[in-house]
C-alpha cells in the first residue's frame, strides 16, 4: 500500500526504548508508537531490555527482557498491523 515502517532501538545502560514511524505514501513520516507507551501499562516498569527485531506474518516483533524479583522474564512485543485500522495493534507474549 505504499508505506514503509522503521523501527528504531535506542539503548542506554540497562534499558532501551524502541521507536516506530513509518514513511507515508505522500512522502510524509508519521510516528505509529514507541515503547514509552508500553513499558508501564505492559509491563508495570520503564527498565525493559529491547533487543532484537523481527518480522513474523504480518506483525513486526521485538523481543524483550526485563529483571523482577522472580528472574529474568523474556518474550516478544507484537505489532501487528491492522489494515481496517490503519494502525499497528499490541500483543506481548512471553516465552
């Protein structure tokens, strides 16, 4: 449909933040989420570790870890993007 989509990871000591803005069919850049708006709801804390992106069907996926009480807890957030919508969803599965 003409768009294309750029994530970017920013890291600094022991967390990073990730950024998602795409390029518009009229050669306009627009800013389709970032994981500030993530990390507390999803998580309950900004001190998340993203590491690795990846492409899986039609959702983009960026894969995380982060330090509780507990452990070390890993998995993905999925960005799947919703033609109806014309927006990306969220999804966060754990391994």
């Amino acid at each position: 449909n003409g768009r294309t989509f750029y994530l970017m990871i920013v890291s600094a000591d022991v967390e990073s933040d990730f950024i998602l803005f795409g390029k518009l069919p009229n050669g306009k850049y627009a800013k389709y989420g970032d994981s500030k708006n993530i990390n507390i709801p999803y998580f309950g804390t900004e001190m998340i570790v993203y590491e690795d992106v990846s492409v899986t069907n039609n959702a983009i996926a960026v894969h995380f870890r982060y330090f509780t009480k507990g452990g070390v807890k890993t998995g993905r957030v999925l960005l799947p993007w919703s033609e109806s919508a014309q927006w990306f969803g969220i999804d966060v599965v754990y391994n």
